[in-house]
C-alpha cells in the first residue's frame, strides 16, 4: 500500500530544517546536501492514515423521485451524492460509485481481508 504524508507536514519540517541550519550560521548548503537532507526528512514523516468510507444507498428526496430514483448513492462520511451522469436527453441519469468521493477524498474502494487495497 502507499503511504500518504501531508503537505503541510512536509513543508513545516522543511522550513523547521532550514531555521535550524540558519541558526548554526549556514547561509548556503550544496544542492546536493539540500536534496539529502529534504530526502530524509520525507523519509522520515509518520504515514497518514486515508480517509475510508463507502458509498451507501438512503431513500430519494422528492426532486430525485421526479427523475425516477428510489433511492440514492451517497458517501458514508460527508453524505455527498455519487457523481450523476445524465443521458443526452436528459431523460434519465446514472449514478456512478467512484474510487474516491469527490467531495470529502474518502477512499471508497473496499478493503480486502488481507488489508490491501
């Protein structure tokens, strides 16, 4: 599995590192040490755990009672609808169950027994 770090954690250890080497009077470091040192702390960052959920079905609302949905695709976490697809004449619509929900960055795809995804 691949392990996620965040962002802002990277760039927070990044800069602590930089002060830090500012504060021991190193103005300039090789490129190649600054890519080492960079490297390392990456290294370095614990995992961030994803966010999971699933996408799970409730009963329509009466606008989605018009379009002929009895019920509905939604994400477990945040209740964000499934991505709906309409067709050319907007006569009907589909609702597509995504690896990820659009809306909160759930992980929506299911876990295995073995916890690999």
């Amino acid at each position: 599995m691949n392990e996620l770090i965040r962002k802002r954690d990277v760039i927070k250890e990044i800069c602590e590192d930089i002060e830090w080497l500012e504060s021991q009077g190193c103005t300039e470091i090789p490129l190649a040490e600054r890519k080492e040192r960079d490297v390392d702390i990456i290294k370095n960052l614990p995992p961030v755990q994803p966010k999971r959920g699933k996408w799970i079905e409730r009963e329509s609302d009466t606008e989605d009672k018009e379009y002929g949905f009895e019920t509905v695709i939604v994400c477990s976490r945040c209740g964000y609808p499934a991505t709906t697809f309409y067709s050319e004449d907007c006569e009907s619509r589909t609702q597509i169950r995504t690896a990820f929900c659009p809306t909160c960055g759930a992980d929506m795809r299911e876990v295995r027994k073995d916890g690999t995804d």
